[in-house]
C-alpha cells in the first residue's frame, strides 16, 4: 500500500484520477479508474484504500493511491447510482438516484441494500456522507436532507437545506457539521445534523460538483472544470488553490483518513512498549 497521506484525490467523469501533494495546489494524474464514462464518486478508507463508483453500479479499487486500479464487484444492473461513502467501521455506502442504499461490510466485495429514504421517489437524490457519530446522511437536488441512525436501514427527513434546486453535494467536517453545496457555489452548514441551517459563503463564480471535509482542518470545493478551493473557517471564507485539470467533467473529490496513521501507528507502539515492560519483570522475577 502507498503511503499514508492526508493529501487529496479528484475523479473525472471518465475515471481518471488525479491527487494533489500539497493541499490542492498542484496536482498529478496518477491512473484512469476503467474505461468508459460515468464516474460519480470517490472515497478512501482507513486502510489507505480508495475506491470509485460508476453510476452502472461498478465499484473499482486501488491499493496504491490511485496508480493502478482493479474492477472489485458490479452492484446491479442500473445506471443511476450517485455517491459512495464510507463509515468508521469501513463499511461502504452507496446510493441510487431514487434513495435506495445499499451496504458493502467486505470492501465491496459483496453488496446488500439496506434501505430507502422516500419510497415514493424515483429520483433527485445526489449526496451521500456519513459522520463520527455513525449517522448517514442522503442529500436531494432540492436541498432536502434525511439522515439514518443505523446504517442505512431506516431514514428520516431532517430538514430542508434552502431554497435552491440545484444542490451537489454533502459532507461532514470534525465536529460533525453537515454542510451542502450548490451547483452555483452557495455553501450551506448545519450544526444540528441537518435539522436548521445556515448560510456560509458563496465559493466563487463555478459550477461547483463536490464539497468534502479534507482531515486536515480545511473543507475543500471542486468545480466541474476542475478549480479547487478551500476554507478554513467552516466555509465562511474561500480561497482558490489550484486546477486539477483543464477538462470540464470532474465529480468527486476525497482525502485519505489519516485515524490510521494516528491511531494505529500510536497502538502499536503502547503494545511495543507493554511488551517490553512485562519482559524486564519477568527478568526482574528471575534475580529473586
């Protein structure tokens, strides 16, 4: 596996991939996901695993940061799949235009749908995200927000994110903030999982794609045509970074989960550090 970084990856439509090395200043193409179109999101887990979802219901993986890249599973056949996340547990979700999710607890080896927002719905869902308290979220174009409380299996609506009809995206930041993005750049946030909201910033004049939490104290913005920005103020305020690419197609936008880096490495060591202990009493025991 490459090395942990905090760094992160853009997705085209077409499955190229691209990451930035210093906050979204620059950036490279590191490997084209498959061929074809349709590509809708990206995600990384906690073991430094990414992984893309094609709106036909493919699901590819890297275990080299985005330099090669392998087909994992297909979920159906559709071709309105819209977002992927994934939770503490790294457990992936996926979610299809009319609210349906479905679930993946192997990396995406197998899938199994766990439930539907709105029923009655056939389609306007676009957003999917999960935070640190093991709440789902599902976003609609509408800015109408539902949230689960058990993996996917029941949802309840929480409220209506504004008067706009063109939202893109959802994320959650450290505090478990939920913020939304408009396809013209209008950020929103809530601070009560999407219960009331209110308005941040408008990031720039784009069309805007995805907004994702980055782990590294900054909440980034991607345009479709591949600008990036970044705030650091919870969306208040803006600031251009860079340019993935000159093409007008990118969809998602994710960041490696640094917990493993911070929190396996550190166990490691206290169990490093256990282990030594109880062989110098053993040793102790023996000179008595």
């Amino acid at each position: 596996m490459g090395e942990l970084t905090e760094d992160p990856f853009v997705l085209e439509a077409v499955g190229d991939v691209f990451q930035s090395l210093d906050g979204g200043s620059t950036w490279i193409q590191k490997g084209d996901a498959g061929n074809g179109a349709g590509y809708r999101g990206i995600v990384a887990n906690h073991s430094d695993y990414l992984f893309v979802l094609r709106k036909n219901g493919e699901v590819h993986g890297s275990d080299d940061e985005g330099s090669t890249w392998s087909e994992v599973s297909d979920i159906g056949n559709y071709q309105d799949l819209v977002d992927i996340t994934v939770d503490g547990n790294d457990y992936l979700y996926v979610a299809r235009e009319g609210g349906e999710v479905f679930q993946s607890t192997d990396s995406g080896a197998n899938w199994n749908s766990k439930g539907d927002a709105d029923p009655s719905a056939s389609s306007g869902f676009i957003g999917l995200a999960y935070d640190s308290s093991d709440n789902l979220y599902l976003l609609v174009t509408n800015g109408s927000v539902y949230m689960s409380v058990d993996s996917g299996s029941t949802w309840t609506y929480r409220g209506d994110a504004g008067l706009d009809t063109d939202y893109q995206d959802i994320t959650t930041d450290d505090r478990d903030y939920v913020y939304v993005i408009t396809a013209s750049g209008y950020v929103n946030e809530s601070q009560d999982s999407g219960s009331s909201w209110s308005y941040r910033a408008d990031v720039g004049s784009e069309t805007y794609t995805a907004i994702e939490w980055g782990y590294d104290s900054y909440l980034y913005a991607v345009a479709t045509t591949g600008e990036v920005y970044r705030s650091s103020d919870g969306g208040g305020s803006w600031t251009y970074r860079g340019d993935a690419g000159g093409v007008s197609d990118f969809t998602d936008f994710t960041a490696i989960i640094p917990e493993f880096e911070a929190v396996v490495l550190p166990l490691v060591a206290v169990l490093l550090i256990s282990a030594m202990t109880m062989s110098r009493k053993r040793k102790n025991r023996r000179r008595f």
